[in-house]
C-alpha cells in the first residue's frame, strides 16, 4: 500500500509539473488551427475540416495527414449507427440489472426466512464464530470469507440461471492509434475528429496523458477514502433491509450477505475508476464512448499498471479509443518495466485499435514558428 502511495504521490508531482508546458504547447497548436467555424451543430468531418484548411493556406499539404484524417472520416461515419445500437443495448443492460436485483433480493428473502425458522441455525452460527474466535485458528487450505465467498457464488450462478446472462454489448468499430514523429501533426488530426463528435456520440472526452494522470490520482484516492470510510456501503445497505420483518439477527446476517456484495464489487479500484471516466454531468445519458487520448506514454510502473487496468476497462465495456504517441504500442516501454501487465496492454491496444503510422519528416511546430517569424521580420521592414 506505501509503495502505491508513492507512485501516486510521485506520478501526481510528474503530471502538475508537466501540465502547464502540455497546455501551451496544445493552445498553439489549436491556435493554428481555427476551428470557430466548427461551432455549428452539424460539424464537418476531420477530413473535410483538413482539406479546406489546406484550401484556405491555414496548413501546408502533407499526403501523409490526409490519409490519417480520412481513416479519421471513416470512423466518423460509423459512429451514428453505433451509437444508436449503444442506446439500445444500454436500455436491455438497465432492464436486466433491476430484474437482477429484484431477484437477488428475493433470493436473500427466501434464504433469510428459512434461516430465521430454523433456530438451530443461528446457535450453529453462533458458536461456530465464538469457537473460531476463542481459538484464533482457521485451517491452511481456508481463506477468510470463503464461507461468504461459496454463498455469494452460488446466489450469482442462480440468479443466471433465473435472469439469464448480462446482454451483449454491440461490436464497437475499431478506434485509431495515431503514432509517429513529433510535430507531425497528431494532435491537431486528433482534435479535429473529436469536435466532429459533439452531437454524435452522448459520452465523449479528450484527455492529455498528464490530465488523464491527475484525474486518475484524484479518483483513486476518492475511492480509497470512500471505502475506509464505508458510510456508501451502511447507507445503502440500511436503506432497504432495517424496514424488513425479521428479526435484528435475521438483519444482521442480511446485512452482512450486502456488504460482502459489494467489498467483492469494489476490491479492484482500476475498473471503478474507469467507470467514473465518462460521468461529468452525464451519469443519466447513456449511449457511446469515445476516449481521445493524447500523447500516452509508460512513464513507470504507476502510468503501466493504471493504463493497463482502465483502459482494458474502458475497451471491454465499448469505449472507442483515439490515441496519439510517438512510438508504436510495443515501443513504449523502453524501460522494461511490469513487463507481463505492459504486453495485456499492448495486446488490448492492438485488439481494439487500428495502428496508423503518420510518416511526415516535417516538424510542423518548428515550420510553424518559423512561418511566424518571417511574417514578423516583413513587418518590421
């Protein structure tokens, strides 16, 4: 737990210190590139919006940035259908969770009621935990809470058998991963398709690598205070079960079953954390997931061990996801670090993603600056 601490801590430090030169750097480019006319409802595609820059001498042709803004367009131009079949599988998936519940809930009744008649039952109960805690002894081969664990498992395989399987989610259309020499134009493409989203697909967001740092150190640590704490759990769990007519042992072995429920569900924080990527005033709205993710990269092993988590999250659950970086997947991680998780990223990557190699030589950011100088140098003749 200390070393996790201080990876946070020091991949927190890493991202505020570079926050502020990504900032500047990503302004001017975006400054280049005015996009005001954008504004309208129905916006043009990356690659419409990249030809009548050219057109307008805003930027300079380059064979290679057409080709990534029109594999940018054809993405684009299945996003609608996805996002409709999104609004439908996520109307099935809602259905199907409150008649899970709703039997789970039943389940617990029924098992609650027998147990309640049967007053040896909670005598067994009793002092099977008195002898297990006057002798402070388990056997080897048993783990704590694999009496709750079995219960748990059985209820989960009845409710499938009930409730049928969670429904399938839509097959997501393959998102980009854009990489190749610095200034070659990444992000600006990038940027492009992503303002082509708004109006298209209900949960859209656009991360730097150090933003996506930050905001991740900040969820964790709200998750952990959250679960020390535990005030989510006894407030949902005393919301529905302290009205119930049975008795206060009958209550508490129900509140117990719920609070183990939900230690299984949050004991891995990565997914949870994932899971909140998208909710910014849009918890009620379901439908399709875009991630545009600038610049990633495998700083150490925190960056790997949480790429690797909730991105693997966010693709298994229907995220589609842009990305840009330097280096192709497999050359991220100079360094060889957590080698084993490293490779399910890359494999994951490499699954959900096409790789588009942006081969321009040019660095535009200095063709840019030096465009501006010249400009600056005619003026004052």
């Amino acid at each position: 737990m200390r070393r996790i601490s201080n990876l946070l801590s020091k991949s927190k430090q890493l991202a505020a210190f570079a926050s502020l030169e990504t900032k500047l750097r990503a302004n001017a480019l975006r400054s280049y590139c005015d996009q005001s006319h954008l504004r309208r409802q129905n916006r043009p595609g990356p690659l419409v919006q990249y030809r009548s820059l050219v057109d307008q001498g805003k930027l300079r042709h380059d064979p290679f940035q057409e080709s990534v803004a029109s594999e940018l367009e054809n993405l684009l131009a299945r996003l609608e259908q996805y996002e409709k079949d999104m609004e439908e599988y996520h109307v099935n998936l809602a259905n199907w969770e409150k008649q899970r519940e709703n039997e789970r809930r039943r389940l617990l009744m029924e098992e609650v009621e027998l147990h309640q008649k049967d007053e040896y039952w909670w005598k067994r109960l009793n002092n099977k935990l008195t002898e297990r805690w006057e002798s402070r002894k388990r056997p080897k081969n048993m783990e704590s809470g694999v009496g709750k664990w079995v219960s748990y498992l059985k209820r989960e395989k009845k409710l499938d058998s009930l409730v049928g399987h969670r429904p399938t989610a839509p097959p997501a259309p393959k998102g980009l991963y854009i990489y190749g020499n610095v200034g070659s134009g990444k992000t600006m493409l990038m940027d492009m398709f992503y303002s082509a989203t708004k109006g298209i697909v209900k949960h859209r967001r656009r991360y730097h690598f150090h933003e996506a740092m930050l905001r991740i150190n900040e969820q964790m640590h709200k998750i952990w205070k959250n679960q020390i704490e535990e005030k989510p759990l006894q407030s949902t769990i005393a919301g529905w079960i302290m009205s119930l007519p049975f008795d206060t042992k009958a209550k508490e072995w129900l509140a117990a079953e719920e609070r183990y429920k939900q230690e299984v569900q949050m004991k891995n924080i990565l997914p949870a954390v994932a899971d909140m990527f998208f909710l910014d005033g849009e918890e009620n709205e379901k439908g399709a997931s875009i991630l545009c993710f600038d610049e990633i990269q495998t700083v150490d092993v925190f960056a790997i061990v949480a790429l690797s988590g909730i991105l693997s999250r966010l693709l298994s659950s229907g995220t589609i996801i842009v990305a840009t970086s330097n280096r192709a997947p497999k050359d991220l991680n100079e360094a060889g670090m957590q080698k084993e998780i490293f490779q399910k990223l890359v494999s994951k990557l490499e699954e959900h993603c096409e790789k588009v190699l942006i081969g321009s030589e040019i660095d535009y950011r200095r063709f840019i600056a030096q465009k501006s100088e010249n400009q600056a140098d005619l003026e004052e003749e």
